[in-house]
C-alpha cells in the first residue's frame, strides 16, 4: 500500500507568498488547503492549484474550531499547517496598519496551531 497523500492547510493563500507555498505544496503532491474570510478569492484561489476552499477567520476562536471540524470530517487529518493569514491596508497613519494586521498576523497563528 502506498503513502498516503499529506493534507495541508495555507491561511491567506489567495495572492502573493500565501499563494506562492500553497502552489509549492500541491507541486509537491500535497493535497491543499486554501483558508480564508474571503469566498470568491479563497474559491479562485483552491481552483488555480486543485486544492480545496476552507472558510476560516484565523482572528476568530469559534471560526478556527468550524474549520478544524470541516478538515477533520472531511479529510481525516492535517498534516502541515502554515499560517500565513494577515492584511494590511496603508493609511496616512503609520500605527495603523500594524493595528489592523494584528488579529490576523499575531492571533490567527496562535488560533489556527491549537484547534482541534
């Protein structure tokens, strides 16, 4: 019996470097996950390397444990997570910026790495 196919999941994957590993991951043979609040640009984003759209706000606790339960249910396991969700808009306000990319970039990862 051959290897198993290993699952991943990549948060923000729909542009960029997010992009860049989820399509490594499936060059690789994985099967990948594209997380993210955004449907029709995580559904794009899934289509473009064959993988798979999981919703998932990495900012929210009860949105990180909806996925869990999708991917578990769905497909057993979870191998590899990156945790690459965050955004970030520039204003005339050098603060502002980081505040709004700190539910993402600093909770999301810790959110996403304990759900179960």
């Amino acid at each position: 019996m051959g290897e198993q196919q290993k699952v991943a999941l990549v948060t923000g994957a729909k542009k960029g470097s997010g992009r860049g590993v989820a399509e490594q991951l499936a060059e690789l043979g994985m099967t990948v996950l594209v997380g993210g609040r955004t449907r029709g640009a995580r559904r794009e984003a899934a289509a473009a390397i064959s993988g798979h759209a999981i919703t998932l706000d990495a900012t929210l606790a009860a949105g990180v444990r909806r996925a869990a339960r999708q991917i578990k249910d769905r497909f057993g396991r979870l191998d590899v997570l990156v945790n690459h969700a965050a955004s970030l808009t520039l204003t005339s306000d050098p603060d502002e910026p980081f505040a709004a990319l700190l539910p993402s970039a600093a909770y999301g990862p810790s959110k996403t790495a304990c759900a179960r």
